[in-house]
C-alpha cells in the first residue's frame, strides 16, 4: 500500500513538477470554499426581495414545465427536491416527474402527497425504465408549458430561479437560457464550489458541458428537435443543450447562482469515475453537433473526465507567413524557428522579420526568412504592418522575439483553428521560464482594466473549473502569438490607437469580435517566453 502511494505521489509531482503540484494540491486559482460561502451568504437574495418578487407581475407570463426523471430518490433529497420548486416565488410552473420505479413504495408515497397539496406536480410511470433520456421524454411529454427546465431529481433550485428566468425572458426575449451553479453537500446545509460561467462560449461547450444547470429551453424548439435521444444516455443533457444552442436566437446566460448540485457518493460532482459511461457519450455528443455543424474534426477524451479536445482537420496545408517584430536584440533561437518549420513543413513557412536593430540578415539553409531592417524610430504598431503588408499568404502568424520555444505541431494548432469559417483570430498559451504562465488569453473587467488570464499560474495548474486546460473564447488576446487572416487584417488595421499595449490588443480583438467572428484561445499550442517584460 506504502509503495503503492509512493509511486503516485512521485508520477503526480513528475506531470505536474513540484510549482504545479502544490498549486493542484492547495486548489491554487480556484475559489476557495470557505471564502465562497462568505460571499453567498453575502449575495444570496434576501426575504425582502423574495417578497417582492411573488407580488410581480410581468408583460409576459411563460409557463415553466420543469422536467424531473426520479429513480429510487433518497427521501429526503426528493423532500427537498420538491420543495425547491414548491417554494419558487414565480408561481406559474408545472412539475412533470417521471417515476422509473413504480414499485418503490416509499418514493410513490411522498409522490402521492405532493400531488395531493399541489396540482402543478404531475407525475407519469414509467415501469419499465427506459433510461433517463427515454424516461425524460415521458416526462417531456406531459409538458405543457411556454419553456422547458432540467432539473435532477436530488438537487435543488434557489428560491428565485424561475422568477430570474422569466425576468430574462421578457428582458431579451431569450430562446436558451442558463445559470451559474454551486454543490451542496448531502445535507444542503453547504454551498461550495461555484460554477460562475461565460457568456455563451461556442469552443468551450465543444471541451466541456460547461452550462450543465440550470439549462431553460423554449418548449417549441425542444419538442421541435425531438427530445431526449437515448443513444446518448449518461450525455443527454449535453446532447439537447448543443442541438438547442444550434437552433436558438437568442442564447442568454444570468450571472446568478440560481440552481444547487447535490454532492454525494454516487454523484458525479464527487466522484467523476462513477459514471464513466457518461464521458464516452460526451464525446459522442460533440462528434455528432460537429457533423451537424459541417466540421471535420477528431474528438479526443483528455485526462480530466468530461473535458475533450477537439482537433480540427487540415485538408490541405495553406502556406503560413511568420512575422516577427524585433525591436530589441532579442530573438527566437534558431532552432525553435527550425522546429516551427519542420513541424509545419518547410515548403510551407516563411519568416518575415522586422528588425529594428539591424546587424545583417538571418540566414539558415532551407529556412524561408526575410529580413525587412526598419531605420525608423521603433514603434510596435508600426512595425507591425509593415510586416504584414509585406508577407505574401493569406494565413499570417503573429510572433513575440522574446520566444524562445514552442510546444510540437504548433503552426498546425494555429492553422487548424484559423481555418474555420466563424474564427477571427487564434492565441495560444505563453509561459515564462519558471513554468508560469505569462497569459491565456485576456479578460476585461467591468472597469475596464485588462487582467492577463491565469498570468503566474503553473502552466501545469488546471486552473479555475479546469478552464486554462480548455479550448475556449476569448474576450482578447495577445499579439505575441496570435493567427489571423491578412484579408481580416486589412480589414481592421485602419484606426488603431495603441502602438503597443494590452489595450492596443483588445482595441484590435474587439474590432476583430465586431465582425461577428470568435477569438479562440488554445492551450494546445504554448510557447515559452525569455522573461517577463
């Protein structure tokens, strides 16, 4: 047993080096539980406003059909179950419950009282278990309200969850809509572990089921795609948020804890491993919404359970033009420039340096490289597109001289992803020497100050709901390793105010957002920096 411990605890430390096994031991970049339940007590809606939201009356008063497959339900978590909705301060709800086990004589029990204090709740049997998307279509189908909601038959929701979805509804008129979660422990008595999520993020999704709960659906365009498809058992959630978030309009996130995960043994908020057959559905849900969406891609399962990663396909190889502004003597070691070459191929790079502290051209022997000697006072912006107006292809790859290595198959990471039709710009995951990260992308706070994601992380950490780990969209990124297309840039590059900045990048990302194209971040494709700068 000793050695048994020993063993994992010295593979642990040699995948994640000492840095990013202490940070994955202490949940480094996570929230901390005891600081999360400080802040939901803090931010949790008060009686005063719950009041409040029982007398309000809306322009538009949807139905909410909430959806419950129930299966030997613990009698206290159905109790509560139950009672979550019951309590809801927006009244106008039906609960449709589907009973797998008839026979349990104990869950019929409590069935039959709540049916007779509440004739909202309707409860269908289904004695021979079909499986739960099967045994939630029996349920779907006793639906009569204007929305569709997803509820498991042991959590709960917050007391104003429906009032803050139909609030949302008659605000945005919104096809789809989801909420943040947290877990709470078997007896309810605890909240940890949130889940705060993203606007709709198209590239997450494809990594992870990263909306999960609380998911609403118009009931027309849930019955409209044909429900709950039992091939995907164990992901048939995923499954109908994909092919909902397909169709929808109008896709809505509310920025509010409104639904809570019970954590228990069986459950596979603790133990992941329990339902393993869930995370080979994943992976066939993702395939299948990547066909439907016209992509050719290769889904591959991660080592973190329920998180994939999706490797889009090259037809054909376009040629990729490298530029590299070198304002410094600093500059990408030569092998790291053959490396970049030879992965991609050579025929198919060219490296357009724009050097602005000249000492006579770079030359090595089948390497493409043109030096471009800039005599001007240096400016970032400036040297920039003079670089780029002086490449020849289409598909332009932005690089910082501070690099000094790249992860393998890098140029094709940038490309496979550049090449998709709704793609603006593509950025990859940089770290500095120590094994920190120097940034994954960039995020803007509400003040408008610009933060460098995961920036003195290990690169190693998964970080915060393993989203460092995850392909996703971005808000912005960086241009020292960024793909775009020069007709994009072209496009864009008139206006810009920054020469060289954080905020001269999100000037140029929000350009690029406003053309209706995502910025994807990849941490499939890193890149080591010399030194913080």
């Amino acid at each position: 047993m000793k050695k048994g411990i020993i063993k994992k605890g010295i593979q642990f430390y040699k995948r994640y080096g000492i840095r990013g096994g202490i940070a994955t031991l202490t949940g480094q970049g996570q929230i901390k539980d005891k600081n999360y339940a400080v802040w939901y007590e803090k931010n949790k809606v008060s009686e005063e406003e719950l009041k409040e939201q029982r007398n309000k009356e809306f322009p538009y008063m949807p139905l909410f059909s909430i959806l419950v497959p129930v299966y030997n339900t613990p009698i206290p978590y159905l109790r509560e179950m139950l009672d979550s909705v019951r309590n809801q301060t927006y009244q106008k709800w039906q609960l449709c419950i589907a009973n797998a086990n008839p026979e349990n004589e104990d869950v019929a029990r409590i069935l039959n009282q709540y049916i007779e204090m509440d004739i909202r709740i309707q409860v269908v049997n289904v004695p021979e278990n079909l499986g739960i998307a099967q045994n939630t279509n029996k349920a779907l189908s006793i639906a009569k309200g204007d929305y569709i909601g997803l509820l498991d038959h042991d959590d709960m929701l917050a007391a104003d969850a429906l009032f803050e979805v139909a609030k949302t509804i008659n605000d945005k008129n919104a096809d789809v809509i989801y909420t943040n979660e947290d877990k709470i422990t078997m007896s309810g008595e605890k909240h940890f572990q949130p889940n705060f999520k993203p606007e709709y993020n198209l590239d997450m999704l494809r990594s992870n089921n990263y909306i999960c709960h609380f998911f609403i659906a118009k009931a027309s365009l849930m019955k409209e795609i044909g429900g709950f498809r039992g091939e995907y058992n164990g992901a048939q959630d995923y499954d109908m948020i994909f092919r909902c978030t397909e169709r929808a309009d109008n896709i809505v996130r509310i920025p509010k804890v409104l639904y809570h995960w019970r954590m228990h043994e069986q459950s596979t908020a603790e133990n992941p491993e329990s339902k393993r057959y869930a995370f080979d559905a994943g992976k066939k849900v993702i395939e299948d919404h990547l066909k439907r969406c016209g992509e050719s891609a290769e889904v591959q399962m991660t080592e973190y359970p329920g998180f994939y990663r999706v490797k889009y396909a090259i037809k054909e190889k376009p040629r990729v033009s490298v530029v590299i502004v070198k304002e410094t003597k600093n500059m990408i070691p030569k092998d790291t420039l053959i490396k970049i070459a030879d992965d991609y191929g050579r025929d198919r790079v060219e490296f357009d340096v724009v050097d602005g502290n000249y000492k006579g051209d770079i030359e090595f022997d089948g390497i493409s490289i043109n030096t471009l000697p800039w005599t001007k006072e240096c400016n970032n912006m400036e040297m920039l597109n003079y670089g780029i107006e002086k490449t020849k292809n289409e598909y332009i790859l932005v690089l910082s001289s501070y690099i000094i290595k790249v992860s393998d198959n890098y140029i094709e990471t940038f490309v496979s992803n550049t090449m998709r039709k709704n793609v603006g710009a593509v950025g990859g995951k940089m770290y500095f020497s120590n094994g920190t990260i120097k940034n994954a992308g960039l995020f803007i706070k509400k003040d408008g100050t610009i933060e460098e994601v995961f920036k003195k992380l290990p690169r190693l950490c998964v970080g915060y709901m393993n989203r460092q780990s995850m392909q996703q969209n971005m808000q912005a990124i960086t241009f020292d390793d960024i793909m775009f297309k020069k007709s994009l840039w072209e496009k864009i590059k008139n206006g810009i105010s920054k020469s060289k900045s954080l905020q001269r990048d999100v000037e140029i990302c929000t350009k690029i957002r406003g053309n209706d194209l995502l910025l994807v971040y990849t941490p499939w494709a890193e890149s080591m920096v010399r030194k913080e700068r």
